[in-house]
C-alpha cells in the first residue's frame, strides 16, 4: 500500500483513529469513469462501491455505510440539493462529498458548497488529484473524534455539527480553517504537530507554497481563543517544526511568565 501524504508529519503521533482506508461510495453513470475511480481509489487502499443512479446509493446513505462520496453532479436529472441534504441528515458533517463536473460557473460552484459539497473537481478526471483529494477530506474528518457530539476543553466548548466555537458560553467568530486549525490543536493536546502535518490536515497539501498562511492562522487562533498561560492554555512554536498547545497551571508559573504572554 503506497504510503500516505502526511504519514511522517505528526512529530508526536496520537494513536490512529479507525481502519486505514475508507468506505467510499461513487455516484455515475458512465461505467468506464466508475472503473477509472474505482481503481484510482483502491489502489490508494481504500474501498470503493459504485453507483448508477441516486435512488441506489440512499439505502446506504440512511445505512451510515460510507466515510466518502463521490457524486458525479451531470447525471440527468440529478437533485443536488436533495442528496445533499439527505446525506446532511444521515451523516452530519462527519463524511466529505467530493463532486465531479464539467461546470465552471462560479454561482453552480457556489451553490454546491453552500448546498453541503465540501469540494469539486473538473472534468477531465485527474487520478493524481482525485487521489490526493480524498487522502485530504479523510485526514479532516478523522481528526474530528467524536463526530458530531459537543467536545469540552475547559473553558472551550467546540460544536461540531454546527462548527461553531464557545468560549465560556460565547461564540468566537471563526473563519472555517481558524476552527479546523483549533479543534485539531485541542484534539493533540501536548502533542507537537509539524509544519508539514497542520497543512496537509487543514489545507490538504504539505508542500510549503512560499506564503505566510499558516503562521497567520496560528496567530488568528491564538488571539481569538485568548491562548495564553492565564487562561490555562500556551500556544507555542518549535522553530522549524511546528506547534504545540499545551494545557497549564497558571498558579505554577512565575509571573514574569504570565506577562511575556499577556
């Protein structure tokens, strides 16, 4: 089994979460694009069942068999939103649907994501990008223990099913990758996370692209949340390689401590 995008970026691993691939399910009607995702996607381990039509892949829908879809959205006379809705219903957010298209309008794309979709790709089929695609949505939904379920870290509250973020009893106002970015960090409390590890999570590629995104989400993060000593949180970075936050005791750290985080 090729080895996966990211495998090595976690310097301080936590144990893994479920089997290695992924129960993925692929919607189209063309049996040669069936067989070229199919092979695409069980070469890269994971296991793949495929569909006609949308009336055959609900059963299963409802059944919660499936951590991945795989929608072609050209089938005739296909309701986007419906099934979109309908996998809403069974799954929360917890199962990534990946859409296929030959539309490059920016109001269908738009509307896709708004209805659910957590991301397309354009026809002609890239197996390269399909591949690499769905390691991605599967690191993000991993990460994401728990589910749907609220997760409590003191004074944190995180509420996946509707991403939203309380800070004693409070929304803080959270971009979509400043929540993923924070929920992961929580999730590997003490665990220093990678460079490499925290992008190819969160942006699905582990490569460096010359930009400051990173560093400025972890700096957005740790304002909003407040992650200073005081408030029994530390936020820090190892040069070089990465960041950790850490859970601590106030009471046990001097106070020239406290104001170098203030």
């Amino acid at each position: 089994m090729p080895r996966r995008l990211g495998e090595d970026m976690m310097l301080d691993r936590p144990e893994a979460n479920g089997r290695e691939g992924m129960r993925i399910a692929v919607l189209d009607d063309e049996l040669d694009q069936q067989a070229l995702i199919s092979a695409a996607l069980t070469e890269a381990g994971h296991e793949c069942h495929c569909f006609d039509r949308s009336a055959d892949l609900q059963p299963g829908l409802r059944a919660k068999e499936f951590d991945l879809l795989v929608l072609d959205w050209d089938l005739p006379n296909f309701d986007i939103r419906a099934l979109l809705r309908l996998v809403r219903e069974s799954f929360g957010t917890s199962v990534p649907v990946i859409l296929l298209t030959h539309r490059c309008d920016e109001a269908d794309l738009v509307e896709a994501l708004g209805a659910g979709a957590d991301g397309f790709i354009s026809k002609p089929l890239r197996v390269a990008e399909l591949q690499a695609r769905a390691e991605a949505l599967m690191r993000r939904a991993r990460f994401s223990v728990g589910g749907d379920q609220p997760q409590d870290y003191g004074r944190y509250r995180f509420l996946p099913a509707a991403r939203q973020l309380l800070m004693d009893g409070q929304p803080v106002e959270l971009k979509n990758r400043e929540y993923e970015l924070a929920l992961l960090l929580f999730q590997n409390l003490g665990r220093l996370l990678s460079r490499d590890y925290l992008r190819a999570t969160i942006w699905g590629s582990a490569r460096e692209d010359g930009s400051r995104s990173l560093d400025t989400h972890i700096s957005r993060v740790r304002s909003k949340l407040a992650l200073r000593p005081e408030h029994g949180f530390m936020l820090t970075a190892t040069y070089g390689m990465g960041y950790r936050l850490e859970s601590v005791d106030p009471s046990e750290m001097p106070p020239s401590s406290l104001r170098a985080f203030g």
